[in-house]
C-alpha cells in the first residue's frame, strides 16, 4: 500500500536499496540476488496460474472452487456450512476479488477478459442472503479494485480502451442494494442483506438479528467512501461514517477499548472482550487507513486513542491477547486467533516498528513449528483450533516490514511461505485449505480472498518497481487488498471535514505522528534494527519460557509474595487452597483478579479434559498417481486396532471387499489379501468389519459413511467404538472417513483403477521424484513436516461423538450437523472443528535474572503435603462460602464460558 498519509507523501522509499544492501551485509543475512526473487515471483505466477485456472476451469461461475472434488461451490447445492456461506451470493465471488491481482501481477490481458465475463455473466440481484461486511470487502471493493486498474490501463493507451465505467455502476448498483442493511435508529447496519429482497421484509428471510461485530459494522468507510468519491453520489460515506461515529461514542470510556460484538439497536456491547483479531481487528484498520485515503484527522486521532489503549492493555510483547473492556488487566481469554497477524503490518503503517517485528517473529516461529498458523493457538504456542484456512495477513505482515526495513530476512519468510503452501496445500485442482495442521488433512475448501491477497502480498514481495506496470505507491490496500486511488482523497469532497471525536483520554503524544514516518526517522544510522529485536525471540516457541495464562505482576514477585494459587494445582481436600479461594472473593481489586482468572482457568481446565479423553483425527492420504501424496483426508480413529501415533503407518492400494458392508465373511479375498480393504458403515459393529477384513488378509480398512453428502466440513469428528467385548485380537488400523471424503478415493478407484492411500496419524512427506514429474520444477522441497500429532480434537461446545452401531441399524444417521461459525474474512472466520492439546512442558515463567524456573513447584509440594496430613477435609464443608464466591463473579464467569462456546 501506500506509505502517503492523505494527500502529502511521504519518502518511505529513499532509503530502499542502500538499506536493503547494508542490513543484508551486517545482520547475517545474505542478500538475495535480482535472479532469485525474480525466480520466486515467476513462482508465484505459476501458483496464481493454477489456483485461478482451476477455478476458471471447473468451478467458474460458481462462487468458489472446491479443489478436492475439482467442482464449484453453489450455495444450496453443498451441505451448508453455516455463516462461513454468507460471503457466497452467486456472483462469482472469487473472479470479482481477483480483479486487481490480475493487473498486479501484470496478467492484463487475462485482466481484460476477466472483466468482460463479469460485465456478462455476474448477477446481483440473487435471492440470497448475504454478510453485507463479506460483500463490501470482497464484491464492492474487488469491483472498485477493478474500475480503478481499469481506468489507469486505459489511461496508459494499450488496454480497456472499450471500458466506460461499467464496474462502477455495478458497485453503485450493489452500494444501493446494501444502503437497507443501515436502517436501524444506531446506524449500525445489520449484519446480513437480502440481495434481492433487502431487509425484513418476508420473502428477505433476514432482518431479525440484533448483534454484529464490530468490525463488521466498521470495516465500510474505506469502500462506501471511495464509492462516493468516484460517483459523487455522497450517500454511501455519510452512512458508513455514521456507524463509525456509533462505535466511537460507544467504546468503554475509561479503557478507551471496544469489544467484539454489540447490540445494533441499544448499542450495548454484548460480548466485553477485547482483542484485535477477531471481530475486532479491521476496524482499526480502517481507522488509521480511512485518515490516509480521506485525510480526516478525526479518523487518525481515534486511532491514536485505541492504538494507546491497545500498546497499554492487549499488547504484552510478542504476544496479543484479549482482555475486558470494564477489566483491562484482566486477560480474556488464553490464545490468540490468527487473524491478528495483520496486526503488524498495520504497526508498520503506524510507524511502530519494534512491536511489530517482534509479534511477527513469535508467529513464523509458529508457522516453522506447524508449516502454517493454526486459527489459534495458546500462550505456550499449544495448537488450539488446528484449522488454516490458507489465510493471507501474515503473508500481508511480510511484505509490509520488508518494505519499511528492506531486510532480506523478510524475503526467506515469504519463500518459506511459498515452499510450504506448494508442499502442503497444493492439490491437482488448485490450493486445498488445512483442516488439521497437525495431521496436514485437507478441507475441500480455496477462499476466494487466498486469490485475492495471498499470491498479490507475496509477488510485492519479490518484485521490483520495474516488475509492476504502475506506481503501487498511488494506491492503499483495502483489508481485502483492493487497490483504491490515492487522489480520492481531493476528490468530490462533498462532505465537510469536521474533528466531532470529543472526551479523549489524556496521551503521551510523543509517540503519535500526524503523518506516516519515513524510515530515515525508524531506522537512525543502524541497519541492525530489525535483526537486534528479533534476537531474544528467536527461541520463544520451543526452547524458552513461554509466557503464562496470566499477567504476571512483577512488583509482588520483586517483593517475595507466593504465586497466585493455579486451577491445574487446586485440590479441594487442601485448607490453605480452600482459604485462598475464599480470600479471592474479598474486595481487593487483586485478589478479584486473581479469583477471576482462577474461575477462567477452571473452565478450561474442564473443557480441556474432556477433550482429552477424545482420540486425535487421523489422516488418509492419496499417494499414487496422480495425487502423490497431495491430497490428505480428515479421518476419523477407531477406539480399537494399532494406534498410529505409536505403530508404523500403514500404505497399500485400497479395495473395495465383497460384501460392501464387510459384516460377513469377504467373497473376495484374493483381491483383498494385502491392501487396504473399502467398506460401507452400517449393519454391523465397526469391531466386527474390521475382522472380517482382518481375515481375509487386509492390511488396513477404511469405513466410508453411507449417508450421501456427510463430510468432515459439517460434522464433527468420528470415532469408531469397539462392540464391547475384548478387541485385542485386531491387529490391522482402521480409519473412518465421511461420505464426502470417500467419495473422493472411490471416483479416484474409477478413473486410475489402482490407488494407494497411506493410512497415518499426520501427513507424510511426499516422493520428490514423483513430485518432480508431475509439479512444475518452481516447487522447491522443504523441511520434513514438523507439527507433532496431538492428542485430542473437539467441537466447542460440544463433544466428539463416539457412535456404536448395532446390528440392527441398517442406515445409522451422522452426527448431528454442527453449527458452523462466522466466517467474516479477516473478522470471524474460524474452524467448525477446534482442537487442542495438553502442555507439552510444565506452566513456567520468567524470573528477573531471565532464567526459567517453575513457579508451581513450592505450591505444589504443599498441597501434596497439606492432603496427605487432613485426609478428612472434604470439599462438602465449604460448599456455602464457595457458592456465595461464585456468585459475586457470576458475571464474570458467564462472559468467560460464553467466549468459551461462542463461535467467532
């Protein structure tokens, strides 16, 4: 994007090339030559080629590809998947969001016939209902995004001479279509739309809902503002302005925070976290992005305000984590989403530098350790939701601190980002999302926001300004990385500049510029900078202390004071637990804190132990021809058999047995004996399937569902239970997979007649040779897999189901279809399966001197001394004094299980 900060420009760039050579020369990291990244970006292109040419090529004009199953995703025809559909609305979403990466990776030609086909093809007046955020960021920017690389072209005289305007009067056409959505007395909009039908009318089917989030309600200005800008048309900014205004005089006054979800009537805040991932993280984006684009100093001085609010409550160095708007020094919750992992580039539009590197080396570190980010992962770096949705805000991260520090170091992040999506997420029909990071099994999944930022960020990356046939620098990036024009600023400037921001905290305006730094200023005569703050982090994953659930505060610790008592510790027979308990419910703001987070930690020590005693997913993998290991399928384990975590993997062509359903001695054991035998659930217990197979000499099952359309995306995982007698005499593994998900291996069976599938607790690196005949030769090979397997897998708020089947359920049902979540982009995105794992290593700390020592022992050696001399003390005899504790946190304790099971 851009470095200007509204109309004047500022000289980000002068310093580019000597900073670059002198950092690289200095710091350790060898330059990288023209010819390399030049290599790297026509990889790029390649990759760009063959996400966008399989979804041209079988999914187009469907909203998405399905890269699994080589086919569109139509909303209707596949098993819904929730509000993660709402961003589709039969208006060929992922041609739309590619636009403008078309022109930025100078395919303008290509560019020219894509917007030929919208102008034919796309339909907004569907009788679907949408996210009027997914549909401003994606639809109405990717066609803004368009018209402005469309006019630049056909002012340069060689391309779209024949355009006159026409994706600016469909985004005028689809402003007016969401302008409904903001009839509510907040002007707050609703958060989904009838594209036909608009809002609360009956045939609309929408129009009832009370909440939203706040990015959703705040992530519009840059969009609705242009849209004015471009049309003259002022409507679209004063509505989109108007809600920005209602957030702003709703924040929480004293923490000057806001929180993820309110009320879009009584304006209440009804989830109090705070964080600025998701639900929360582009509407500070557009704050200081809305004072660049528009030159507005009101947008700049309230995100100054949060930006302070956040540097003092959320960020707690390399980490960013949620706290309560009413309680800021309280933590919220113990992970992080990954979508904060834009955060840092933001930083570097601020000109906040040193957080910024240090937040995105703690996540590469992530990503070195797991090959992508998790949705979430824990303060110690534990997988909490295993799924990645191939999401672009690191890469987006990458490429803005290369920019502003020109360090090499930056380019190895972004090829490592290209060598891991090539190993791991490429699939012969394109890139396949993660289910599981740690098993490396694929969703049947390609956002079309992967097209629209992902391959734009990392070929910025490695380009040179020569290798871009326009001045990036005149545009800014939009959350979806649209491109919109710098000069709208001076543009159609109908609306009166006025500063309404009022009640401001008092601030250190030391650290507040009123226009964007250069990096003469960030980078004063030392070219080790960037490399000086990545140093003392470049083991905090794996080898040093990981920072614990809770703030530590240091002046007690200066002063001798014991650590606050743990959940993990607590022991109900101990006094002296007992009495600290009851001394967190006293009237010190200390002692609350210390009450309320044992209460957090209570729960999720709870709902961590139920989801231990769940088996992790397992992992099918399709290695032959054409596949080669590029495909890997979410299965379900059985509760009896080898357990793969701990046996060798199992591989063998697979076969279907006779009788399909496996519940009788096979008719086709010759063809079974020594491969991995196909059976159909139902009829039979599972136990009993895998011995009949087991005899006829299989070396492994598969059960695939019988119930048409059940797959991995909607449902829960599954395990197979034993049929309650002694199991021990199977000795082959079993693995269950969905209809879905088997489907693919049976049509595999059709087209290549012999398919091999290796049957593992995570994906196994793929045969280079193999790979080398059939991949193009810009993939590089890479490091081995390094993410461990973990030990359970769950639904939030829900528990893996462990079915056993009777002989007499002929057509048992799947598991109920679980509820799938928002999934807003950059705002609430996150997988229908969540997964996490116990501690790999004790909860420590870090003392003054910098050295690791574990904080629980003293405690823990006295409560085991404390029960085993009052073997008497039940937990009984306290039961008043605790129940009138709880009740004073009920409040408390309701927000923390509502963030719990709440679904971003």
């Amino acid at each position: 994007m851009s470095w200007a900060a509204g109309p004047p420009r500022a000289p980000w760039n002068l310093l580019a090339t000597a900073l670059c050579l002198l950092v690289a020369s200095a710091a350790g990291t060898a330059p990288m030559s023209r010819e390399e990244k030049q290599k790297l970006g026509n990889q790029v292109l390649e990759m760009f080629d063959h996400a966008f040419g399989n979804y041209m090529e079988h999914a187009y004009p469907a909203d998405e590809l399905m890269p699994l199953t080589c086919r569109g995703r139509v909303r209707g025809q596949e098993p819904s998947r929730g509000d993660v559909d709402d961003a589709l609305g039969k208006f060929s979403l992922t041609l739309i969001d590619s636009l403008d990466t078309l022109v930025v990776l100078n395919k303008t030609k290509e560019f020219e016939d894509a917007v030929r086909k919208v102008l034919r093809d796309v339909n907004l007046d569907n009788d679907v209902v949408v996210s009027v955020f997914e549909t401003n960021i994606r639809v109405l920017g990717g066609l803004l995004g368009g018209h402005s690389l469309a006019i630049m072209l056909k002012e340069k005289g060689e391309y779209m001479q024949w355009y006159n305007d026409e994706l600016l009067h469909m985004a005028k056409q689809l402003g007016y279509k969401l302008l409904p959505a903001f009839n509510t007395t907040s002007g707050l909009p609703y958060p989904r739309i009838n594209l036909k039908f608009g809002i609360r009318k009956p045939e609309a089917r929408t129009g009832t809902e009370t909440d939203t989030c706040t990015a959703c309600a705040g992530t519009l200005i840059l969009e609705f503002a242009a849209l004015s800008r471009f049309t003259g048309a002022t409507i679209f900014e004063e509505y989109a302005r108007k809600a920005l205004d209602f957030l702003w005089e709703k924040r929480q006054r004293s923490s000057n925070l806001v929180g993820v979800t309110i009320n879009i009537h009584t304006g209440d805040w009804v989830r109090k976290d705070s964080g600025v991932g998701a639900g929360i993280d582009s509407y500070y984006e557009y704050l200081l992005k809305a004072y660049v684009l528009l030159g507005d100093d009101s947008f700049l001085e309230r995100f100054n305000t949060h930006y302070d609010a956040i540097m003092r409550y959320i960020s707690q160095p390399p980490l960013l984590l949620d706290v309560h708007i009413h309680k800021p020094m309280l933590n919220a919750r113990t992970w992080m989403d990954a979508l904060l992992a834009f955060f840092p580039g933001l930083q570097v539009l601020k000109g906040d530098i040193r957080p910024a590197i240090e937040t995105h080396e703690m996540l590469y570190q992530v990503i070195k350790k797991h090959n992508f980010l998790p949705e979430a992962f824990t303060t110690d770096f534990r997988v909490h939701w295993a799924q990645h949705p191939l999401r672009p805000e690191f890469a987006e991260s990458t490429y803005f601190l290369y920019k502003a520090t020109g360090d090499p170091y930056y380019l190895e992040v972004g090829k490592t980002l290209i060598e891991n999506l090539n190993k791991y997420a490429r699939v012969p029909c394109g890139f396949a999302a993660m289910k599981d990071v740690r098993t490396g099994s694929h969703e049947d999944r390609m956002d079309s926001f992967f097209l629209a930022e992902m391959f734009k960020y990392l070929y910025l990356l490695f380009a040179d300004k020569e290798d871009i046939i326009f001045d990036i620098e005149d545009y800014i990036f939009t959350t979806e990385a649209h491109l919109l024009p710098l000069w709208l600023s001076t543009t159609n400037q109908s609306i009166t500049k006025k500063n309404i921001t009022s009640e401001y905290t008092e601030l250190d305006d030391s650290n507040f510029d009123w226009t964007c730094p250069n990096t003469q200023i960030l980078f004063p005569n030392d070219p080790l900078y960037a490399q000086s703050i990545r140093e003392p982090l470049k083991n905090v994953v794996d080898k040093s202390c990981p920072r614990g659930i809770i703030r530590v505060r240091e002046e007690s610790f200066r002063s001798g004071a014991k650590p606050p008592l743990r959940a993990r510790d607590f022991m109900a027979t101990n006094p002296e637990h007992l009495e600290i308990l009851k001394k967190m419910g006293a009237a010190s703001s200390i002692d609350a804190e210390d009450g309320l987070r044992f209460m957090q930690e209570m729960i999720e020590l709870s709902s961590q132990q139920q989801k231990e005693q769940q088996l992790p997913p397992r992992a099918v993998q399709i290695v032959s021809h054409p596949f080669f290991g590029r495909v890997v399928l979410t299965a379900g384990p059985a509760q009896f058999g080898p357990d793969l975590s701990k046996h060798k993997e199992t591989r063998g062509f697979v076969v279907s047995s006779k009788p399909y359903n496996g519940c009788s001695e096979l008719t086709n054991p010759e063809a079974v004996l020594g491969k991995i035998a196909l059976v159909q659930r139902g009829q039979c217990m599972f136990a009993e399937k895998a011995r009949n197979i087991q005899n006829a000499g299989a070396i492994g099952g598969i059960v695939i569902d019988d119930n048409d359309g059940s797959s991995s995306d909607t449902a829960p995982l599954f395990q197979m239970a034993g049929d309650g007698k002694d199991t021990d005499d199977i000795k082959i593994p079993m693995l269950f997979l969905f209809s879905k998900e088997g489907s693919i291996i049976l049509d595999a069976i059709r087209e290549y007649e012999e398919v091999e599938v290796l049957l593992s607790d995570k994906a196994k690196d793929r045969d280079p040779e193999m790979e080398n005949e059939e991949q193009p030769a810009s993939e590089n090979e890479s490091q081995n897999l390094s993410a461990e397997p973990m030990p359970s897998s769950s639904q939030e708020g829900e528990h893996n189901l462990v079915e056993h089947e009777s002989p007499e359920e002929s057509s048992p049902s799947i598991p109920p279809e679980s509820s799938s979540p928002a999934d807003l982009d950059r705002v609430a995105d996150r997988p229908s399966e969540q997964n996490s794992q116990p501690p790999e290593n004790p909860e420590t700390s870090q003392n003054l001197d910098g050295e690791c020592t574990d904080l629980d022992n003293k405690p823990q050696e006295q409560s085991e001394t404390e029960e085993d001399s009052n073997p008497n003390v039940s937990w009984g005899k306290k039961v008043q004094p605790i129940d009138s504790i709880l009740a004073d946190w009920s409040e408390d304790i309701e927000a923390f299980e509502m963030m719990e099971k709440d679904e971003l």
